[in-house]
C-alpha cells in the first residue's frame, strides 16, 4: 500500500524518514507543504486524531519566531490557523498509511506501524 509523506523536502528529519520507507521498499508519494501547502480539513483530522499538540511543531523556528502573543494561549483553533499560515509549523513528518497516521520520525514506530 502506497504511503502519503507530508513534510519539507530539505527537513532532516523528513530525509531519514524518506531513506527508511526506501530502504524497506515502501513505496510513497510526497506531499511539500512548501510548494503545495495543506487542506484545512486534512489538517483538523490530523489534530483530531493526534491532539493539536502532537501536529503543532513548537521546537521549530517558525514557531518560536511568531511573537509571544500567537504562542501563548495556544487551543486547536488557533494552532490550526497558525499552521494553515505556515505549514512548516506542522510536525515533519506526517504519514498516512491506510488507517495509520503518524508524527515525526521514530524507526521502531515505522516498522511496527508502516507496511511494506
């Protein structure tokens, strides 16, 4: 089953996740978030079954440039707007597998998650 990875192309993290579906010949399709951005409805399923927080990247420097005023009394609503208005705020990578939906990049999760 093709896999959906959503992400940044020049993220490292999104480079490792890349290099694994490869190297354990999952095929994929990339989605950049740079060129083609995100559909709301796509992202509020991602928050609705992650948590805003889990989707929401706040170790990134987008986010910690935005003013403390955006970053502070953050709920889903705003996060989503604030990653509708940047996308590079969305965690990198996300992955949609069928019914399986990640953040971020751990090996062992993709291999107990991911099918090849």
């Amino acid at each position: 089953m093709t896999a959906l990875l959503y992400g940044i192309p020049n993220c490292d993290t999104v480079k490792k996740a890349r290099a694994w579906l490869e190297a354990h010949g999952v095929p994929y399709t990339f989605h950049d978030y740079k060129k083609a951005g995100i559909d709301e409805t796509l992202l509020r399923d991602w928050t609705a079954r992650l948590g805003w927080e889990a989707v929401l990247n706040r170790a990134g420097t987008t986010f910690r440039k935005l003013p403390e005023a955006d970053r502070v009394a953050l709920d889903e609503n705003k996060a989503v707007a604030l990653m509708l208005a940047q996308p590079s705020m969305i965690k990198r990578p996300i992955i949609v597998q069928g019914d399986v939906l990640l953040a971020g990049f751990k090996p062992d999760t993709y291999l107990d998650k991911i099918t090849t």
